[in-house]
C-alpha cells in the first residue's frame, strides 16, 4: 500500500492535517463511526472538561481501529466535532490528538464547531476513515501425499 501526503502550494500551509492524502493498493478500509468520550460503561468521562474528553474520544477511536486490526498511523481522514469551539479547547484538542498522530504523516482533516452533540454533557464527537496496508500475496498450498 502506497500513502502520499500532499500540501500543494497554491493552498495554505498546515500545521497539524495534510490537505490530500492518497491511498493506493490498500487491502481494506476502515470506517470508524463518531466516536464520544463514553466510557465502557455508557457514563460520560470529562463533562465540561474539553482536555478529559479530547483524550477519552481519542482513546475510544483507539479502541475502535484496533479491534478492525488498525492503528493511527493508518488513519487517512479525521474529522472532529466540537461544542463551543474557542482558542483553548482548540489548544486541548490539538495536544491530546498530537499524542496519537505521527509527525509528517497527519490525515486529512475537518474539525467543525457545532452547537450541540447527541447529549448536552457532550463536547467532542471524532470520527475516522483508515487504510489498511496492501494485500498479502496468497501462500502456495502444500500438496498432500
């Protein structure tokens, strides 16, 4: 599988989401849904703490791509929901999520400021689309004798 990570010059320069990610020869994709800062059991983790639950939706988005065989440096577009979007949850959001993605390999991304998640308490929804490395060359069966 061949991931190509594009910021061309005619559009800004960004700091933390590539503008066009390419993927070629991937074996499967990975459709996370929006993913919020429940934890196991159904409670809300962080309410009214955008720093607990940026890592908490983090971590469930974590949670979620290894149980399809997946990781984050497999993740090709993310995109964020967030209530009251101002320049410090902005901040939380952007450090928590550096602690998941690698250095020059940030997938495209959208982050939108929204009045209202499924729950009031709620104040990020992070959802996610991964390519899964290139097929794996079938073995040769052995002849029985």
């Amino acid at each position: 599988m061949k991931k190509e990570y594009r910021n061309p010059r005619e559009l800004s320069r960004p700091g933390s989401y590539t503008h066009v990610v390419s993927v070629s020869g991937a074996r499967k994709l990975v459709y996370v849904s929006g993913q919020v800062s429940y934890a196991a059991d159904g409670s809300i983790v962080g309410k009214g703490d955008i720093r607990a639950q940026s890592e908490q939706v983090l971590k469930n988005v974590s949670a979620a791509l290894e149980a399809a065989g997946a990781g984050w440096g497999d993740v090709v577009k993310l995109n964020a929901y967030m209530v009251d979007m101002n320049a410090e949850a902005l901040s939380a959001y952007r450090e928590a999520r550096a602690r998941f993605l690698k250095a020059g390999q940030f997938p495209a991304s959208t982050l939108v400021g929204v009045t209202r998640l499924v729950q009031d308490e709620l104040l990020l929804e992070v959802e996610v689309v991964a390519a899964i490395g290139s097929a794996r060359p079938a073995k040769k069966a052995k002849k029985k004798r």
